[in-house]
C-alpha cells in the first residue's frame, strides 16, 4: 500500500510538474525594444512586438496587426499606458480574438509622424512599407498575405491607420482608427502649418512650400478627401473600425469621415462613446479592435 501511494503521489507530481511546464511555454512574449536598420531613414528604428501565447514552441504562422502610437510616445506606449499584452491576452484566452502578432513601431525619434514629410526630407511611410513591413515578414513568422494583415492606431497613429489603408487598401483586410487625427482641415489650415517659420540643423531658415505643393499634400493625407474621392471599391476592400469619444476634440474630423463613407455606401463600423482622448478611452477599445480584425483573419 505504501510503495502504492508513492507511486500515486509521484504521478501527481509529474503531472503537476507538465502543467507547469505547459503553462510556462504557452505564455505571450513582449519586446519592447527591437531594432532594425532603415536606409531611408538613415540609423537604427526601434519597434515593440507581441508575441501570442504558444508562438514560441509552435511552428505556426500568425496573422499580424500594425498597433499604432500617438504624439508624444514611442512604441512602448501601447505597452505601458495600452497594457496590450493583458489585454491580448485575456482577449485569445476568452476566444474574443485569434492568436495574432502585435507590431508597434516607433515614430516619435528623428521626426514625428507616420507620412512622408512635405519636404521630403523624412520619408516615414516609404520605410514602414518598404522596409519595416518586409523585416517583420522575414524576421517572424507572420502571414504576408492582405487577409491577414490588419493596422490600427490611437490620435496620430490613428491618422496612420487611415492613410496607411486608404494609401495601401491591397495590402490589409481591416483598419481601425481610434481618436484619429483626420488630416488639415482646409487649404488655409494647412498653408500656415507647413508654412510656419522652421530652422533646418543648420540653423538655416527653411524655404517656404508651394502652394501647389501644399494642396497636393493634403490632398493625398485628409483621411475626409480620400474617403468622398478615392475609388469606392478601393475603400469598400478594406473593413473599417472608427472610434472616438463624444468629448474629443477630434471627433468633428472622424465623424465628417464616418458620414462621408456612408453616402458612398462603403461598409464601416463607427462608434461613438462616452469619453476623451486618454488611454482609458483607448484601453477600452482594443478588446474591440482585437475582435474586429480577428473576424477578418477567420474563414466566414
């Protein structure tokens, strides 16, 4: 009876000891510094990454979302104030959202933005497709396909997320805008902020932009123009998440877009809730996020 019991309480302990050790390969990982060497931009970038629960161990390949920052962050914001990975987490766990990879690039070092500047002097968008998009596809094992690629953002990064898939509407199957930043509001608003008197490094006075430049810009980065001027079908490709507080101070931009979209008929979800441009508004919606762009990477 007693080597009995030895056996029993031996067994439990290996099973114990499995669960363990299950528990222990099947956790998510959070990189909040990676880097990658930019030609266009000239130096090291920086980009935090999430990694699903089981990655690690599995020989699978995920679908990615591009996480977007706003002003004043960098790509640990979504990490520290968005609290992303317990809220992916939780998210995969209670079968809300699929396992999913996480990119979170940095663009608040050198210059601030995800566009190409007028002056093309910081050419941002040309290193997130050209070479931050290709690093992350080579580098982890991520599907490179529209279906399973998916780009959300809060205020600036917002913005991103809505030229990125208006710019780019052939390579993701959903975007989700929150709080966005929706571009200048008229010609004029446009002229005295890229206009504004601005010293190179060199302490030299910059010259000022054309007017033909100037319109050109906007145009190609109002998030309203593209959605009442782009093709339909373009825009129609891409499913849409658009989300901001009743108290924002850019709820006017997103909700001009929401109905702008809707007089061309385009597919779009839009919400509107109580609350502002702060991380507990932001934190409240990725759950939603999550599960938004996880009904694009599943079979319907």
């Amino acid at each position: 009876m007693k080597t009995f019991a030895i056996q029993i309480l031996a067994s439990l302990m290996l099973l114990a000891s499995s669960v363990a050790s299950a528990q222990t390969s099947h956790h998510s990982v959070v990189k909040d510094v990676c880097t990658m060497t930019s030609q266009i931009l000239g130096g090291e970038r920086n980009y935090a990454i999430y990694l699903p629960p089981g990655y690690e161990t599995s020989q699978r390949s995920y679908p990615v979302l591009y996480l977007l920052h706003g002003a004043g962050d960098d790509q640990t914001g979504w990490i520290q104030f968005g609290e992303v990975q317990h809220i992916a987490d939780k998210a995969i766990a209670d079968g809300v959202a699929t396992q999913m990879v996480i990119v979170m690039p940095d663009a608040d070092t050198g210059k601030r933005g995800y566009f190409n500047d007028i002056r093309g002097e910081w050419n941002y968008e040309d290193f997130f497709f050209d070479e931050l998009i290709p690093h992350i596809e080579s580098t982890y094992r991520v599907k490179a396909d529209k279906r399973y690629r998916a780009v959300a953002g809060l205020s600036m990064g917002g913005g991103g997320a809505f030229m990125y898939a208006m710019h780019h509407p052939e390579l993701f199957s959903s975007a989700c805008p929150l709080s966005a930043s929706t571009g200048s509001k008229n010609l004029d608003d446009a002229k005295a902020r890229y206009n504004r008197p601005r010293r190179d490094e060199s302490d030299a006075e910059l010259e000022p932009v054309s007017d033909e430049t100037i319109k050109a810009y906007v145009e190609r980065h109002s998030a309203l123009l593209l959605a009442e001027n782009m093709p339909v079908d373009d825009l129609k490709s891409v499913r849409w998440y658009i989300d901001c507080g009743d108290d924002d101070f850019l709820y006017e931009g997103n909700s001009l877009v929401h109905i702008a979209l809707r007089k061309r008929d385009v597919p779009h979800e839009f919400r509107i809730r109580d609350g502002g441009h702060r991380w507990s508004y932001w934190r409240s919606a990725l759950p939603n996020v999550l599960q938004f762009v996880s009904e694009s990477f599943h079979q319907n």
